[in-house]
C-alpha cells in the first residue's frame, strides 16, 4: 500500500479488527476512526464491509468536512458523526461507535450508567451519561451530523467534561467511545460494554443497589490517574 497515510489506515485498521475481535460488533455494525491532526484529516472504515473481507487499503481518508482525500469506497455512514467531534473536540485522536448488547440495552433503557463499583471507578468518578434520543427535526435534517450535536449538547447539558468521561449512549441507539488514538477508544468501547452489563447483573441481584460510596470513587480513579497513581510499572 503506497500512501501518504499509511500508517494512519493501519492504525485504523487494526482499531477495528480489535473491535470485532473483543466481541463488540455483529456482521458489519460498527466501526473506528483515527485522526491526523496535523494533516487535518481522519480514516475510518468503509461502509457495509464485512470485517473478514476489510484491509488496510481499504479504509478511507476524510477532511473535517467530509470530503473524502482517498480512497475509492463509501465511508461509514456514521462519518458525519466522527467529523463533527473531532472538530469541536480537539484532544481526541480516536472514536469508536458499536452496538454492543449490554451498551445498547442501557441506552435503549434511556437511562445513565450508574457508578456501582471500583471497576467502574477504576476508569471514571461518574455515571455513564445517556443523552436523550435525538429529536424530530434533527432526524429529519442532517442525520449523522446532529447526532454529534446530539453528544455535544448532552455534555454541555450535563456539566460533563469530554476528556474526563470518554463515552457516551445516544438513547434508543447506542455507545460512542474515544481516547487519544483509535486502540484507546476501542479499550474505552470494552470497558463501557463491561460496566454495562456489570450495572445490569447488578440491579438484576438487588433492585436498590447503593450507588459506590464517594471515598472508594476518590481511591480508585486516583490510585490510576491522580498525580500520586501507582497502578502499573512506571
């Protein structure tokens, strides 16, 4: 494959081989995008591909505004949506989008994840959001596009900050993740679908389930990412 952005197709190629592999998509639903910053460009995965026929060649480059720079196949219809949050949302290198049951099933529940243990602690200091389903005349317009108002206005509704709560549930639709490249907005789609169906084992056991108390929220989160972490190896 001779490109200029060779390695930014294979970084997202391999992105959305791992979400297969992770058991995240079924068939062709889903997909990742990578983004070039300084080439103002992203890659993401062709529309309808199932992914044991997907290669690297086959990813397609995009602008921020849509316009594809290569590549010869239709990108995923949810481009619009990759667009729009990496042109308002600068520190973000990677966005993943599945149907994952357990994330689904929540957001077709229009309900937030609720902060019930340490693993989900581990990755975040609240509840998963879930942003209200799209209105009428947002679904008449520009589809793809206002689903990413849809996210945008559900952060800012929420008080929420996109770089300390990587993941969202659009409700009656499902889960968008992102990190600083696509591997880390795979890892994020992961955790989501794990806390998912952790939060509905668990009020499935005990229907009045307390959400974590505040000082295990505070060890956990920061025993991995305050200034003083010491999960892991330096």
């Amino acid at each position: 494959m001779s490109s200029k952005y060779k390695e930014l197709k294979q970084e997202c190629y391999e992105a959305n081989m791992q979400l297969n592999e992770l058991g995240l998509v079924i068939y062709t639903f889903g997909n990742v995008s990578a983004v070039d910053r300084e080439n103002g460009v992203f890659a993401i995965k062709p529309s309808g591909v199932p992914y044991e026929d997907l290669k690297a060649e086959d990813i397609v480059i995009l602008d921020f505004d849509n316009n594809v720079v290569e590549g010869e196949m239709r990108p995923s219809s949810d481009t619009k949506t990759h667009a729009y949050l990496y042109k308002n949302w600068e520190n973000i290198g990677g966005i993943a989008h599945t149907h994952a049951t357990y994330s689904v099933a929540w957001a077709q529940s229009q309900k937030d994840i609720p902060i019930f243990g340490t693993t989900h602690a581990d990755h975040l200091t609240q509840d998963i959001p879930c942003a209200p389903p799209m209105r009428d005349d947002l679904i008449e317009g520009n589809y793809e596009h206002n689903t990413g108002i849809q996210i945008l206005d559900c952060f800012k509704d929420k008080n929420i900050s996109y770089e300390e709560v990587p993941m969202v549930l659009l409700g009656n639709h499902g889960p968008f993740t992102w990190g600083k490249n696509a591997a880390k907005a795979v890892y994020h789609s992961k955790v989501l679908e794990a806390v998912a169906e952790m939060a509905y084992l668990t009020l499935q056991i005990n229907p009045d389930a307390p959400r974590l108390k505040d000082s295990l929220i505070k060890k956990h989160y920061e025993r991995k990412h305050g200034k003083d972490a010491y999960y892991g190896q330096k």
